[in-house]
C-alpha cells in the first residue's frame, strides 16, 4: 500500500523535482516539515523524479506506506517509549538506591534525559536516511503531457 496524491511540478534539479500539491486540512498540524513545506494555497516537497518530469507537468508522487510508517515509529514513538521507561528506571532508583530522594524527581530527570538523548540519536538516524530512495516520495509517472 502507498500514499499517493497528484501535483505539479515546480523545479527539477538534478534526479529531485519540487512538486506542489494541495494543501488538505491535516496540514495545519503536520509535522513533516522535513520533506514538505506549505502556505495557504500549497504544500510543496523534493521528490525523487522516476518518470523524468519537468517543470508544469502533472504527477503523481508516492510514499510507500511501510516507510512512512517506520519512520513515523521511530520519530514518535521511540521517544515516547524512552520517556516512560526512563521514569520508571528513575522511580525505581530513588525508591530503592537512593533513600531519603524525591522520587518524582529523579522518575523526572531520568525520563527527560532518556528522552533527549533518544531525540538526539533519532536527530543523527533522520539525517543518514534522510537522502535514502526508500525513505522519500517518488514521482512514479506523469500524469499528463505539457
């Protein structure tokens, strides 16, 4: 299964294209800014130009499903995950190696610590595959000639 939508393309560079697309209302809150920016009228992203197409084309550009979704995983919910195992490791040692400590406190420092460093990793994985085929939207096929 793949996410695709139509556009038209705005630039070609190389083996990437700027494609503009039509803002939808999920827009207002997404935060994949990474691969597509948008204003009021359009949201444009840097695809990969399969199909060879040039500037005023119509195209249709696809995201595999299965990559979006890993990488969705790992932008949001590994944090999330080492948030939560961090304040439990945290608790756990305030309760049990640390007496007379604020438990709170250290389930706190622990979780946010934990998270940062998960954020900062995730930072460093974003930016290797961020040039990888399998991880950006590709322009399969023209949708008509201009």
């Amino acid at each position: 299964m793949a996410l695709e939508e139509e556009g038209t393309v705005i630039s070609v560079q190389d083996n990437e294209a700027v494609v503009a697309l039509g803002v939808k209302s999920a827009c207002s809150g997404c935060p994949s800014s990474a691969i597509c920016s948008s204003d009021e009228n359009e949201r444009r992203l840097t695809a990969i130009n399969a199909a060879n197409a040039r500037p005023g084309q119509k195209v249709l550009v696809v995201m595999h499903s299965r990559m979006y979704l890993k990488g969705t995983i790992i932008v949001y919910g590994l944090p999330v995950v080492t948030l939560m195992a961090g304040a439990i490791i945290g608790k756990y040692i305030a309760d049990n190696l640390v007496h007379g400590s604020n438990p709170d406190l250290w389930a706190a420092g622990v979780g946010f610590s934990a998270m940062t460093a998960v954020f900062m990793a995730v930072r460093r994985w974003s930016q290797t595959v961020g040039g990888k085929a399998e991880y950006q939207p590709v322009i399969e096929r023209i949708l008509d000639e201009q």
